[in-house]
C-alpha cells in the first residue's frame, strides 16, 4: 500500500495477489484487505467500518505466526469481480488505505 505510484490495474478475469512483507518480522506484524465503500476515508480507530463495500472481500489476517493469523501471507483479488475501482483498508491498522482497478477485457 505504501509503495504504489498509481492504481494498480488488471483485467476483468484476473486477480491481484497481495504478498505481507511484514509477515515475517518477529511475531508477525499482520494486516487485512479488507473492501471498504468508496471513497473509503472514513475516520481511523475502533468506529472504522468492517466491510461495507457493494461488493465485500476480505483476506483475513494475513500472517504466519500463528493464531489468529491465517497461516498464509498471501491473498489474492476474487476472479470474478466486475469492472470498476475497488477499495480497501487494513482492518488491523484502519490508516492502512489502497484501492485497485478491474478493467474489461
């Protein structure tokens, strides 16, 4: 999310694959993709929506240091989502913010 200098961008079809460099550190520092309405910048803290966008994702805690992580530090984009700007925040760090664009074919 920090290193991004534009959307990222992919065709309707195809998935976007998040990899959680920070999975390794220590415990594990864990974050979420979590899909947020747009344009998803609502206040931070523990008020900071669970899933509210048309169209919900969510990656769960992405980590491999044990519960309540995952047990993968990866997550990838549903296939089948239609066209259109997705965004998403980090449920465990809500001023953790991105989006991603499903373009069509």
């Amino acid at each position: 999310m920090s290193i991004a200098t534009s959307v990222p961008t992919i065709k309707a079809g195809q998935s976007l694959t998040f990899k959680n460099l920070d999975s390794p550190l220590g415990n594990g520092i864990w974050h979420t993709i979590t899909a947020c309405a747009l344009p998803c910048d609502g206040k931070t803290g523990i008020a900071f929506p669970l899933a509210d966008a048309h169209i919900i994702f969510d990656s769960g805690e992405l980590g491999t240091a044990g519960v309540p992580a995952s047990g993968t530090d990866t997550w990838s984009t549903p296939k089948n989502l239609p066209p259109g700007t997705y965004t998403y925040y980090c449920r465990i760090h809500p001023f953790m913010r991105g989006a991603f664009r499903v373009v069509a074919n």
